[in-house]
C-alpha cells in the first residue's frame, strides 16, 4: 500500500484585513509514508532533552515573539529550538506548499475561501498522477478553523477518489509541527518582502540577509513545485 500524509496548518483568521494580519495562509506538508523519518525524529528529541524540552509541542510563532512558554527564554535558548527544528525538516524527505491570499484584497470569507479553494485545485490537478499513485491520501489537520476544514473537504472529495481525513493534536505529530513552522516562515517570507517586518522579527533573525540565507533559501528547496 502506497500512502501519502498530507498536515495541514494555517496562519491568520479570516475576518477583516489588519495590519497585524494581512495575510492568510494554508501550508501543507507532503510525506510518503515509504520514507521513514523516525530516526530523525529520535534524534530531534534527543536534542531537545539535552535543553529539557522533553515532550514539547514546537510552535514557532511564540518561539519568535517570545510568548506561551517561551516567554522566560533567553533569544539564544528560543533561537537554539528554532534552530534544531529547521535542521530537523532539512534532514527529512517531505515537501510542501503554501496557498495565500492578502486579506486587503478580499471582500469577505466567502471569496477567500473560493480564491484559496481554487489555488489548492489547480495545485492537486496538475500533480493530479501522482496524488492518484498513491493507495491512501490521508490529510491531517486539527480542525482549527470551520473554513479550512470546508476547504479541505469540498477540495480533496471533489477531486480524488477516497481521501481520509484525520483530526489531530499538534503535539502528536512532529510534522504537524513542521507545517506550522514552514507556514509561519511563508509569513515571515512575505512581510519581509512587503517591509511589514514587526520587531519581533527583525529581533529574531537579525536583518533581512541572515534570514534569507540562513533559513528561507534552505527551507524552499522542501516546496513542492
């Protein structure tokens, strides 16, 4: 049996435009569960044991913005989890692939979710062989907004045969972990690219070369395109 896992995580909501949240964003992370990534994953752990991290739900928003339970962390202790993610997903065999829209453009939830809708189709429909190699498509996500899970829903049953949909808890799946870490670097990747770099950003990653050297160049040779 052939399986492909698709984890879905999202960035932003879908009401009103704000500076805060110009855009919204949709990251899936593609694997074949044929490429087995444990090893890697022990070894992720074990690193974070060493900082007795043990168990730790990595999310990277609050890594970068010093919040939740990073808020007592030093940059270099929040850099240093960040930074063995980020070695963690350069070392695995997945891809993946953003979809966004900038929520100034868009008039209400209803065209967001078509515009969105539309980008997810077009992309299945022109790797529409491959998805169909596969025996299970199973799409992973943890139900977090009613949108995205229509989305997903009308999408993936209008246009495979079988997908199997499955609710998770971020901290059960490591790649889940990795989708919400590629997707807040899509966002980070487009406020740098609009000069909407917050403070907390540009405290983080320290200006805008080290960033696209040190992360999003290495990170965009996992998309899928």
């Amino acid at each position: 049996m052939k399986e492909l896992s698709i984890f879905i995580d999202e960035s932003g909501d879908f009401g009103e435009y704000a500076a805060h949240s110009p855009y919204y964003i949709i990251t899936m992370v593609f694997h074949d569960q044929s490429e087995d990534i444990q090893s890697a994953i022990r070894k992720l752990d074990k690193e974070l044991s060493y900082l007795k991290l043990e168990g730790i739900c990595i999310h990277t928003g609050p890594i970068i913005r010093k919040e939740e339970i990073y808020e007592t962390m030093e940059i270099d202790e929040r850099r240093r989890i960040f930074n063995k993610m980020v070695a963690f997903i350069r070392q695995i065999d997945v891809r993946y692939k953003c979809f966004f829209i900038e929520k100034k453009h868009v008039s209400d939830v209803v065209e967001a979710s078509g515009i969105l809708s539309k980008q997810i189709s077009r992309f299945v429909n022109e790797n529409y062989d491959e998805f169909l190699s596969y025996d299970d498509v199973k799409l992973y996500y943890d139900n977090g907004q009613v949108e995205v899970s229509k989305i997903l829903s009308s999408v993936f049953n209008a246009l495979l045969p079988n997908p199997i949909f499955r609710k998770v808890m971020p901290s059960e799946y490591k790649l889940f972990q990795v989708a919400d870490l590629l997707c807040t670097m899509e966002l980070v990747r487009l406020k740098y690219e609009n000069n909407l770099f917050s403070k907390s950003e540009m405290i983080f990653f320290g200006n805008v070369r080290d960033l696209k050297k040190n992360y999003l160049k290495s990170l965009s040779k996992k998309e899928w395109i």
